[in-house]
C-alpha cells in the first residue's frame, strides 16, 4: 500500500462527497486511498455484528452480491463479520465498494483484513478516514467512524446485529440525518436478531429481498422468466389451454378441460396461491 497515492480532501474543496457534506458533523478533512467519487452511484452502507452467525453470513452474501451487480456502490467498515463479508461479496460481483476506516490508512485494523483493503483499492474501490497517517485503532473511534458510514450512503442495511451493537450507532446516525434504516428481520429467539428485529418495531424497513432495497434507489430487477410445472394432472390440463398474456374465463376452461366446475375452480385456487396464474376477477385468469 502506497503512502504516496494517499490523498487528503478538505471540507471545502469541490470533491468533498456530496452527502457526507450533509451531516450535522461533518469530518473537516478526509484521507482517501482509491476512487471516491464526489458522487457515489447509488450508496449503500451494510452493516453488522462481528460475530455472524452462519445465517447472517448466508444472506449476507446472497444481498450484497446481487445489490453490487445491479451498480449498488457498498460501503461498510472493513471490521470482522458483516462488515468483511459485504466487501468481500461486493468484489466478487465486481461492483464497487467503499471502507471506512477508524485508524489511519496507513494501519489496516483488523490485521486480517490487510488483504481484503488492498482488493478494494485494486478493483476500484476505496479506503476512507477522517484520521491522519499513523493513528492508531482506539475503542472511541469506531462510534465516531460510524457517522461516516451512514453519511456517505442514501440508506443503511443492518443485516445482523444484538440488542447492543456497533452497527445500531451507525443505524441510528442515519436515522436523525434523515437517511433510510433497513434490516434484515431474524428468528426471535436468536440474540444477534434483537437488534434488527428492534430497529423494524421503530420503523426501519424489512428487508426480505433484493427488490427491497431496489425500491430504495428506484432500480427495478426483471425477473428470469421460469417454466411452470404442473402439479397434478388436472393442472397440467389447464396449463395446456391457458395461454401466456390471454385471459381465459373459468366457464371456458371446464367446458374445453371436461374437469368439473368446481374441479377447475379449486386447481385454480392453488396455482393462484403458487403464483401461476392471476385472478382477473369475475372468473377471468390468466396465466404468469
């Protein structure tokens, strides 16, 4: 990692990043290794427990990966758990992502993580600190890096976090600048879920998929189109007379299947619930 490629960006200047400009605290100056655009394409941070669960993990990277490869710009913490694996599930979508750091550049904290830092940069990426060359990791300065976080992105992801939790600051940061909260509802009964579950009882957005966070920065995702198997062999039957964008009225279906009427009509109940087809009302389906 070259000192010399460091650079240092003072609230005035023209590149200061637009949104981190917002915020009721603002850093003076910034210290930048890689590509910070004064604008980020559609900025994200993701945030979360150090100890992931393997289910965190999961969907983690399952979100991350798909969000990066739709031009979502990830940023985090470059800490150990949720914030690792969302740099990490960034680059392998080759999609851009953006560290945060609570020391200087020049001292990569966790250790471990010297690698992943050194990814972010070379796939066009950066390392980010409001602190100077040479500073040291202290306790303190990770709850004052998290305002960084929430104010270079238009909204913040909390995938995992306890009732008490590092990545609740930097939700709540959000949260009074006036940025989207979202978070990733867990099993009740599990303690790295109190904190997401809690942040969705105060208002924060469930994110159950992609298309959630999508909304968000008004991206759409087009669905693959997928073949519809049958399920029985009165559906089956039907699915050979329904035809793709034509309505077909319940009547027509039992005189051309020779199924009974209420036959048809159960067998189009659950394909309905299996998403198959759409109940236009008055006996008119159609097929998805």
């Amino acid at each position: 990692m070259s000192r010399q490629n460091f650079r240092k960006i003072l609230f005035e200047d023209s590149d200061y990043p637009v949104l981190l400009k917002q915020i009721f605290e603002p850093p003076k100056e910034l210290f930048v290794y890689g590509n910070l655009e004064k604008e980020e394409k559609n900025p994200l941070a993701v945030v979360g427990t150090r100890l992931a669960s393997t289910y965190g993990k999961k969907i983690c990277f399952s979100l991350v990966k798909e969000l990066a490869k739709k031009g979502i710009t990830i940023i985090s913490g470059l800490a150990l758990g949720i914030d690792g694996f969302a740099h990490q599930a960034a680059l392998e979508a080759q999609g851009k992502t953006i560290a945060v750091l609570g020391s200087g550049l020049d001292v990569i904290y966790p250790p471990s993580h010297k690698n992943l830092a050194r990814e972010i940069v070379k796939k066009g990426g950066a390392l980010v600190s409001e602190y100077p060359e040479g500073t040291e990791p202290s306790r303190w300065q990770f709850p004052a890096r998290n305002r960084i976080i929430a104010g270079l992105a238009k909204a913040v992801l909390v995938i995992e976090a306890p009732r008490r939790s590092g990545a609740l600051i930097t939700a709540f940061f959000a949260l009074n600048e006036g940025r989207e909260v979202l978070a990733v509802p867990g099993a009740i009964d599990q303690k790295n879920s109190e904190g997401t579950n809690n942040l969705i009882k105060l208002g924060a957005k469930p994110i159950t998929k992609v298309e959630d966070v999508l909304e968000i920065f008004n991206l759409e995702i087009k669905p693959e189109p997928k073949k519809i198997k049958p399920d029985s062999k009165e559906e089956e039957i039907l699915l050979k007379i329904l035809k793709p964008g034509e309505t077909c009225h319940l009547d027509k279906l039992a005189e051309i299947s020779k199924l009974p009427p209420q036959v048809v009509l159960s067998v189009l109940t659950s394909m309905e619930i299996e998403e198959k087809v759409k109940n236009l009302g008055q006996g008119f389906y159609v097929l998805l």
